[in-house]
C-alpha cells in the first residue's frame, strides 16, 4: 500500500481484529496504533495530525473498533483497553454469517472475504469480469467444515449462479470448479454435475461455452470401497471445469493459448512447401474433406 494512502475503514476491520490476537487478545490503543502503522506501512508525518499523539489513520481505527464493537467482535472491559471477544476471536480463522470483511483494494478491484451470499449484496451489478469458485463438493462422508448433500448442493449453486448473473458483464464468464462423487452404498457416480448444468442452463438462461478437465495423476484411489477393496471402479482423477457465459458471446480469444505444433506437423508442412512453394496462400483439403487454413500454422490450440 503506499505510504501516502490511509486503508479504508472496511480495509482495516479484519487487521485489527488480527492485531489483538497477536498480542494475546487485549491491548490498549497505545499499543495497537503503532503495530497497524507499521503493518500498514504508514508513515505518521505524512497524515494529517489532530494533536501531538493523534492523527486521522488513529481516528479511523478508532471508528472501526466501534463498529466492532456493535457487531460483537470487541468488547472493552476497563477504559483504554480494546478486547477481543470469543466471537471475534473465532471470525477470524472462519467467516461467519453477516460478516465482509476487505482484504484490500486497488484501482483494479477490491478483494472482499465474506460468505458468497453476503459479499453479492454489496457488489455493483454488471462490475465483475469474471467468477471462477471452486466450492465445496458434496461428499458421502463430509469434511469438518461441512459438505452439502447432493440435493441441497444443486439448489446452492444454482442459487449462487442467480446472484451472479446480474453482477456479471454481459461479455464475461462464470467458470464452476466440480468434483465427483459417488452414490452411498453403491459404486455409481452422483449424476449432480449434470443437474447443476441443466439447471443454470433451463432455469437462469445461461450459456454451456465449454467444458475442460483437471487430471491429478497422483489422486489417492477413490472411492476407496469400489476402488481399493471391491475392484469395481477406476479411480477418481479428473475434476470438472465448466465454462458458462450469461449472453452465450464471452469475450474470449483462443489465441492466446497457443500451444507450438509438433515436429511432425512442422516438417510435413515443410515438406509440402518444398513440392509447392504458393501452398501458404491457398487452402488445403484434407482426405476428409476437410478445409485448412494456411493461416492455422502459427500454433495449435490447446485442448480442453
């Protein structure tokens, strides 16, 4: 951040609820003001000052701790001591319901933590270029922090893709990170990728512009029952990336992923430029029937 810009008031929130943890929950504001101007990396001559032992960065710390203090994250027990409630304490490794908090912002965006239905609230509709989220999956056995069922993972998703759409511009995309999962007690797959496409597709009216697969080669067998122990299925490497678009016309250019062609494709291009030197002025037809372009051969596209 540069030396000459104050954080924002929602900017500063989640430092200082991280700077009371650091030092061991409470601390009086003595203490805190010079670990946020350092961490920060404010220079005190160049804010404007108020007294000898006060400036305008000290006075808007003091107005984030008490909106703080007003959504119970602080508390202060005794005059001139700041203290981290149990609330707070827990917010901050886990976001919590209500809550966004700034992580930081520039001329190019903010970054915002906060529950995905909380931070679309306060999200200029038509701003965002891009949604790229990997959530939870909905797994048969869940994770501490908690996992959806199958059903209720559909109705989330498709409920989060509606909050998107209008912040999205007309032009730009959302892209869903899927896992699979399988069917308890059976060694089938859950078919929920499938519903989550007809559902934004049927019911929101957004575009399928692609699909592209994530391998993890080093994949532990999975499920381990019809994997490892019964031999009924392959094991569970790929993940699904689904590229949807809410008008179908993403702005998109292919040429920017160009992989170089193989060897074999450069010296059989080299070889029919040596019987016809014009061939990179005309197009060429495959056995198939097929039409090539002379103006392909500047690189492959990348598969999906």
């Amino acid at each position: 951040m540069s030396r000459n810009k104050l954080p924002s008031h929602n900017q500063l929130l989640l430092p200082l609820l991280q700077t009371l943890q650091e030092q061991g929950g409470s601390a009086k504001p003595s203490n805190l003001y010079p670990a946020l101007e350092e961490r920060f990396d404010i220079d005190t001559s160049e804010v404007e000052k108020f007294s000898k032992t006060d400036n305008r960065f000290r006075h808007r710390v003091r107005w984030v701790r008490q909106h703080a203090l007003r959504d119970g994250l602080i508390k202060s027990p005794s005059r001139n001591l700041w203290e981290l409630t149990d609330y707070g304490d827990q917010t901050i490794g886990k976001v919590r319901p209500g809550l966004i908090f700034t992580i930081f912002e520039t001329p190019n965006g903010t970054a915002l933590w906060a529950r995905a239905e909380d931070a679309a609230g306060v999200i200029q509709q038509k701003s965002i270029q891009l949604v790229y989220t990997s959530p939870p999956y909905p797994l048969i056995r869940p994770k501490e922090y908690g996992n959806l069922s199958s059903k209720d993972h559909v109705n989330w998703i498709t409920e989060l893709a509606d909050m998107w759409k209008p912040l999205l511009r007309d032009d730009r995309s959302l892209v869903l990170n899927l896992g699979p999962t399988g069917v308890s007690g059976l060694p089938t797959q859950d078919p929920y990728i499938e519903r989550i496409i007809l559902k934004l597709i049927d019911t929101l009216g957004y575009h399928l512009m692609d699909r592209f697969v994530w391998h993890n080669p080093v994949a532990l067998p999975s499920p381990k029952q019809w994997v490892a122990i019964n031999r009924v299925r392959m094991k569970s490497a790929h993940e699904a990336i689904l590229w949807f678009s809410p008008t179908g016309h993403p702005r998109a250019n292919n040429k920017n992923d160009l992989k170089p062609y193989s060897q074999s494709t450069i010296d059989r291009a080299a070889a029919i430029a040596a019987n016809n030197p014009d061939w990179a002025q005309t197009t060429q037809i495959r056995p198939s029937g097929q039409e090539v372009s002379p103006n392909i051969y500047k690189g492959a596209v990348l598969d999906n």
